[in-house]
C-alpha cells in the first residue's frame, strides 16, 4: 500500500489519493464503499493487483469521511455532488483526461453521477452493488446516533451489519460515518434517476443475495448499453472479494481497450 498523496477539494477538505502502474496504461479509478476504504475495498481483496496485471494504471481515493481523508461530522459535507466533484478533482490533478471508472456501494451511486456529469471523461464503467434509491437507506440512524451518544446497543440486523464493517476498517470514525448517511438523505438528487442513465457502457454487478439486486438489474435495464452480473453466492457485504466479480470486471474494461 503506497503512502497517500493528498489534494485540497473545493470546501477545504484533505483526500488521500493514490495510484499504481505505468502511467502511459490506461487508468482504472477505483471507489470504494461505505464504512471500507482503498486498503480494505479494492488492495485487499485483489482488485489493484488484478487491474495492473491486466496492463491498468489504477487510481484510487479515500472518499471524505474514510480511510486516511479527513472526516467531517457535518452532514452537509456529504452532497452526492460533492463526493462526484471529489473524483473529478482527483483527475484533473493527475492530469488524466479520460479513466474508465470501477466502484462499490457507495464509490458506485458516486459513479452513476460522474459518469453523467464528466460523461466524455468515462468511457465505460462497473457499477457494483448500486442501490436505486437512497444510499444507506436501510440504515436505522436513530439507532446509530443511540450508539454514539450513550452506548445503547443497535438490534437492526442491518444496521448492526454496516456497524460491524465500520468498526472492521482501522481509521473509522463513527460520528463522520453517520454524517455521511445523513448527507445522502439530504441531498437533493440523491435517487439514480432511470430516465436520465448513463450513456456509456456499463456493467452492473450486485450479489446473489444482496437485497438491492432487483433495484441494480432495473439501473441496468434503464441504461442503453448496461449488462447485469448476478454474482454467485454474496451479499452486499462481500461480494467485492468475488474472484467472478473481478475476472468479469476486467474482462469488460478490457473489451473497451478496443472498442
């Protein structure tokens, strides 16, 4: 895992960045998942070591409120708009006109809406666990502020679910994970909207058993070149270690390499 490179985004926030391969490859931008990071989602799991074998230079971020970004407690530093701007930073500063674009959860409702507003910038994208509503949706808030204001034990079954995978990640900090959900609630585009779907090609992909699967094949169905991966056997939580995931993500990045 390299050291972070860190640059300013537009409110004055510190996000760490960093990359792997050549950079004459074509570039691969990876974004993570609520509550996980660079480290956890995508060096992990294999996916930079797949993507550079496979002739990629890879970038990735810590999306603000994880990893080794900072960490706002406000959820208005959490705009869907602010996390793509984010990404559209990221590029600009590594000087990288076009990158094909890879994200999970969170890093993928990110992606539907870079790919709309830097469209010529991202040519082709996998999209994994999308949900096509709300991100965090199923995410008992109440619950979690109960948690961090007095220890009071969180029983949803779901929500005790994102608060297992917080607190598996080193770094995260529990007040910014629940400004992030808030955020989503309140931003004013929040919803993938079908009428208005990317262009480009896209992969979906969401696990066998992730209770978002219906709503991701619908985002696929919405958009004129999406495909749908069923990926055997996962659930929200794990399907970004699928072995099949990553083989048919590659697979489709690289049919893009000619088309």
């Amino acid at each position: 895992m390299p050291d972070p490179q860190y640059l300013m985004v537009g409110d004055g926030y510190r996000i760490a960045t960093y990359s792997w391969g050549d950079d004459a490859d074509p570039t691969v931008v990876v974004v993570h998942g609520f509550a996980s990071s660079t480290k956890d989602n995508w060096v992990a799991t294999g996916w930079v070591r797949d993507l550079t074998a496979a002739g990629f230079r890879v970038l990735a971020l810590d999306q603000r409120g994880h990893g080794a970004s900072d960490k706002p407690h406000e959820a208005d530093a959490f705009d869907i708009r602010q996390l793509a701007g984010d990404v559209e930073t990221m590029l600009d500063t590594y000087l990288v006109d076009e990158a094909f674009y890879v994200g999970y959860s969170l890093g993928a409702r990110v992606g539907w809406e870079v790919m709309q507003d830097i469209a010529p910038r991202i040519p082709r994208a996998v999209l994994g666990g999308v949900p096509d509503g709300i991100p965090l949706a199923r995410l008992d808030i109440g619950q979690v502020r109960a948690l961090i204001a007095d220890g009071t034990p969180v029983t949803d079954p779901v929500t005790q679910n994102y608060i297992r995978l917080a607190d598996r990640v080193s770094g995260n900090d529990l007040r910014s994970l629940l400004a992030i959900a808030e955020g989503m609630r309140a931003s004013r585009t929040v919803d993938p909207d079908p009428a208005h779907a990317p262009q480009q090609p896209v992969l979906f992909a969401t696990g066998e058993l992730d209770a978002v699967i219906e709503g991701s094949r619908a985002l696929a169905a919405a958009c004129p070149q999406g495909r749908f991966l069923e990926i055997p056997a996962r659930h929200h939580f794990n399907a970004p270690g699928s072995r099949v995931f990553r083989a048919e993500a590659i697979a489709f990045l690289r049919d893009g390499l000619t088309a």
